[in-house]
C-alpha cells in the first residue's frame, strides 16, 4: 500500500497570483477537473490546483456557464502554493 503526505499549501498574496498567468474555460456540461488538469498540464493529479485557484472544493459547486481561469505554468503555480 502507498501513503502520500499531505502537503501544506500556502495562501499566496494577490501580487503572487498576479503573477501567474491564466487562461480562461467556460465550464460545461461533462467536464470535470482531472480532464481540465490533463488537458492543460499533461497530468490530471493537479485537478486540486485549478479547484484552489478557483476556490471551488469539488465539481458540484460548479455551475455550467461558470468562466474558471487556469493557471497555465503548473511549475510555476506549485512554487507559488509552496509546494514544489
């Protein structure tokens, strides 16, 4: 069996986020966070990421129409969480 550690995530400041460039995805029917990680980061473990940067805890809060922005230098965003 495999244990992971959970990590600490920092809040970062607004000059942090500002930093970190995004694109924007109008949420629709069928999507889902992992796709979304997948699709822009080759990786669908960081659906967590774009949940955080949206402040949305899982999919069900999520309302089709809803414009999520997407953090597009995945290294970058971790460094930003304190995390990488």
């Amino acid at each position: 069996m495999r244990f992971y550690e959970t990590p600490i995530i920092k809040n970062p400041s607004v000059a942090e986020r500002t930093r970190l460039t995004a694109d924007a995805h109008i949420w629709k029917y069928g999507d889902r966070l992992y796709k979304l990680a997948d699709q822009y980061y080759n990786d669908s473990r960081f659906w967590w990421v774009i949940a955080w940067y949206n402040g949305v805890p899982c999919e069900a809060e999520i309302e089709n129409g809803t414009i999520l922005a997407i953090p597009l230098n995945i290294e970058e965003t971790l460094k930003v969480l304190g995390v990488a």
